[in-house]
C-alpha cells in the first residue's frame, strides 16, 4: 500500500514538474538567457533547496488547514483515502494539461482536490472555508502584484538603460544598484530563516552574539558588492572585446547590455526556482506527508507536521524528472507565447515573480506560479508595448485556471466516492 502511495506521490511531482517549474523556468529559457539543460539543473538544486529551508509552512497549511482535521480524528483512514484520491486526481489533470502545453497551476488543483474528497466524505463543513477564501484572494492579488512590481522595475530600466543613447555608459552606473535590488530582496526575505540556525549556533556554542537579521545583512551586502564587482569586469571585457574604446549607438550596444542583463537573469532564474520550491513543492509532498502521518501514528495532523527529508528527496527527484522530460512545452507557452522577451525584460518579470512568491511563502499562503509570473510577464509587456502582449494566449491560459479546480475537485469526487464504496462499503 505505502509503496503504491510513494508511486503516486512521484507521478504528481513529476507532473507538478513538467508543468509548475516549466512556468518557474520559462521567461529564463524564453529569453535565452539559459538553456533547457541550464534550467534543469538550476530548477533540479534550487527547487529542492527552497522546498527544504523554506517550504515547510505551505505544507503545513495544505495539510492540514483546507479540509478541516478535526472532523476526521475518529476516521482517519477516510483522510488517508482522501489524501489518496489527491494524488491520482491532481497528477491526472496535470498530465492533460501538460500534452496540451498550458500552464495551469498546481495550486489550484490540489486546493481543489482536498476541497472535492472532503465534501463527499463528510458535507460542505468538512472544509475550511476560511483558508479556502485566504487562499483564493491570493490567487487574485498575487498576479496583480506581480505585475505591478515588474512594471516598475522594468519601465525604470527602460527609461534609464535601455532608451538613453549611450547604454554602456547608464548600465555602468546602474550596475550596483541592479546588484543590491536583486541581492536585497532575496536577503531581506529569505536569509532570516536560512542564517537562523548559524545564528544560534555561533551565539550558544561559541558564545558569539550575533542578532538573527545582522547575519544576512552582511551576508547580503557580500553578495552585492562581490556581483557589482563582477558585472563590471563582465561589462569591461565585452566593451574591449565588441567596441574597443569607442562610445557607440544604442543599437550598436544593445547586444552587449542584453548580454549583461542575461547573467542577472541567470540569477534571477535562480531565485524563481527557489521560490518555486518554497510554495508549490509543498503542492507534491503534503499529501504524501499526511498519508505517512496517519499511517505511522493512527492519527490525524491537526496542526504542525513535520516533513521526513525521504520525502522531500522524492519530490525533488519526480519534480527534475518531469522538467527534463516533458517540460518543454510550458515552457515554450510562457517564454514565448505571450509576449516577445529578452533579457532585460525577463529578468525585471522573473524578480517580481520571485518577489511576490516568497513572501506569500513567508505567511504560509499557497499561491499559484503560473499566476504570478503570467501577471509578470504581461506587467513587463504592458510597458514594453501593450500590443505585443498575445491576448490570445492569455485566455486559454486564463480559461485552463478557471477550470483547474471545479475539475480536480470532481476528479477527487468521483474517485475518492469509487475508493470508499470498494473499501468501506463493501
């Protein structure tokens, strides 16, 4: 039985892969900034990393808080069947949405599953509502949010980059501040609950006082002033290289500043996949968690759950294997479906992204990446000219949303009913 349900939770992580990091991955690849085996392997090391430091409160929040536990303690058997159900459903609708390329979101279809099995088993109360509707508005806010940021953070590039006659020259300037935005968002945000431990560590055992948020201040100004340094031997080599001493046009520098926007997006594509990994692997390995709770202990989760690292590997490795396999086709709907992207602009959608989603991890709300970095990729079109936004894309994108959860909670419906009447009925 526990091997079958391990079988099951690999089939919706490598499902949850070949569509979810496709999206995470998509602007990157899109712009050529990285390859298709680049993003494999950043998506492969940085996924897994955010799902262990960073994804626990999502999980928790999947597992326990959208069907209401404590309905469930004197039959936890009917959870485990649910949590069951979720598995093959959310893997199903995945899989279908994946042969037809749209990026739909994981998110959805697991709040949607738990929501369908949960209704069946025990009435409409058995769902939490509440969280249903924190979940849902979050879905509606974080696009919006998203595209917001990426339109600022673009349309300042734009204006002082990429539209002034002399670009070398304005990126060189801009170059630190570029390293201390991307640098700063992820440290203020991330590095708390990274150094924490360090921290602690370094404050018991060796009896040196380090505050928790003084760590990854300095960790994050390191950083910042070790990328400045190298982006600007990166810009000095590719002006000796391409331009000698010359000051040329800006269409003359285009490549060369496109060129430099690609190794910040590198790292920007680092920090989606890291967020990615923080919010939806959760999406994979909750279920699984529960299952392996209740089976161990004869009980239900009814609030912290703690996520065994056997888990957390095999979700890592259906997740990589899924990208590497089927991936390309998300991928190629979002990085070049909706609007025309290069670097410069890929990068500005890709922080938003990441942005937004990591601090939706922070309050343990699932949100949905597919929502996310569609919302920043069109803030970005919206500045960059809004009749090269593909409407048209976006409808199929928005309508494969739309219909995500009312399928896997009538999925979860239907085989959750089917299992119980074979198991409990007969």
């Amino acid at each position: 039985m526990i091997l079958i349900v391990i079988l099951l939770a690999f089939y919706l992580a490598f499902n949850l892969g070949a569509n979810d990091v496709a999206n995470a991955m998509g602007t990157s690849v899109g712009s050529k900034a990285v390859t298709l085996k680049q993003a494999l392997i950043i998506a492969g090391v940085l996924e897994f990393t955010g799902s262990v430091l960073f994804g626990q409160e999502v999980s928790e929040t999947i597992a326990t808080k959208i069907a209401n536990p404590d309905l469930f303690a004197n039959t936890p058997q009917m959870l485990m069947i649910g949590m069951i159900t979720v598995l093959i459903s959310c893997g199903l609708w995945l899989q279908i949405a994946t042969a037809r390329g749209l990026p739909v979101s994981s998110s959805h279809a697991v709040v949607g599953a738990i929501a369908g099995f949960s209704w069946v088993a025990l009435g409409v109360d058995a769902i939490d509502w509440s969280s249903i509707a924190r979940i849902t508005l979050g879905w509606i806010v974080t696009p919006v949010i998203s595209g917001a940021i990426a339109a600022l953070f673009y349309s300042q590039i734009k204006r002082w980059i990429l539209e002034q006659p002399h670009q070398l020259l304005q990126l060189n300037e801009w170059i630190p501040w570029l390293s201390v935005m991307l640098l700063g968002i992820f440290g203020v945000i991330v590095l708390p609950s990274v150094t924490q431990p360090l921290a602690k560590f370094l404050t018991e055992k060796l009896g040196i006082q380090v505050p928790i948020y003084d760590l990854p201040l300095f960790v994050g100004s390191i950083a910042a002033i070790a990328l400045t340094l190298y982006s600007w031997q990166q810009l000095e080599t590719r002006e000796q290289e391409d331009i000698g001493d010359k000051i040329v046009s800006a269409s003359s520098s285009f490549p060369i500043v496109e060129g430099l926007f690609a190794k910040f997006q590198l790292l920007s594509a680092c920090f989606v996949a890291f967020a990615h990994g923080s919010n939806d692997v959760g999406n994979a390995i909750a279920p699984l968690a529960a299952i392996i709770y209740i089976n161990s202990t004869g009980t239900v989760p009814t609030s912290g759950i703690a996520i065994p690292i056997w888990i957390l590997v095999l979700g890592g490795a259906g997740i990589v294997t899924g990208l590497a396999i089927w991936g390309k086709k998300v991928i190629a709907t979002i990085g070049e479906s909706i609007i025309s992207l290069q670097p410069s602009s890929g990068f500005c959608a890709e922080l938003a992204t990441a942005t937004t989603i990591l601090l939706a991890s922070r309050l343990g709300l699932p949100v949905s990446t597919s929502h996310v970095l569609v919302g920043g990729v069109v803030g970005v079109g919206l500045v960059q000219n809004p009749n090269s936004v593909k409407f048209k894309t976006l409808q199929g994108i928005a309508t494969a949303w739309l219909v995500t959860v009312p399928i896997s909670a009538g999925l979860s419906a239907v085989i959750f009913s089917i299992t119980r009447f074979l198991i409990f009925d007969q």
